[in-house]
C-alpha cells in the first residue's frame, strides 16, 4: 500500500522495484490482487499491465491499520498500542514531537 501511496499510482513492476527485491513479482501480484479484492486498490489497464490506485485516501487507510493493530495486538486498547509504539521510540522522538503528542492529549482530555 505504501508503494502505491507514495506515487498515487503503481505497476506490480514499480512496486518491485521499490521493494528491491525483483524475486517478489509473484508475491507483489497477487498481494496487490488481494488488496483490491479487500477494496484497499483499484486498477485501470495500461496495455497489458495494471496500473493500481488508492481506493481510499492514506488517512482512512491509516485510520483502518491503527484500529487492525490495536484490535490484534493490544486486544483493542488504544492506550496500550500507544505506549508500546512510544517505548519503541521514544529515543527517537524530537521535543517537537513530543509537545505535539502532550498537546494532542491535553485537547483530547475531555473527550470519551
């Protein structure tokens, strides 16, 4: 999806190579395949290739990884999925970023 998302569109070539790994062909296809059946891309034909697009916008696909991982992974806990993904990276984390986080709370607060 990443791929995809960078350039607004991809081929399963494009995508390969973006990957570097020219021994995934098979699996970028059918991958792409799976996730235009799950309705994450869409394809027009480009000659005899396809050409995959978003079918959504990065922020609702964004929105749907953060609950698939929380729901996996943190048995649905938002707050225990952010404090794993801080412990991971807090060491690389700007103050910027930081106060961002720390104001983003502070407005949430009052919000259930």
């Amino acid at each position: 999806m990443d791929a995809v998302h960078a350039s607004g569109t991809a081929t399963v070539q494009e995508v390969v190579e973006r990957l570097g790994e020219m021994e995934a062909r098979d699996s970028v296809r059918v991958t792409l395949a799976i996730l235009e059946k799950k309705g994450h891309l869409r394809h027009r034909r480009d000659g005899n290739r396809n050409v995959y697009y978003p079918a959504v916008p990065r922020s609702v696909a964004q929105r749907s990884a953060m609950q698939h991982l929380a729901s996996t992974f943190f048995d649905g806990s938002a707050s225990r999925a952010i404090l794993a993904f801080l412990d991971q990276s807090a060491h690389r984390l700007t103050r910027e970023e930081l106060d961002e986080i720390a104001r983003r709370i502070e407005e949430r607060g009052g919000k259930r």
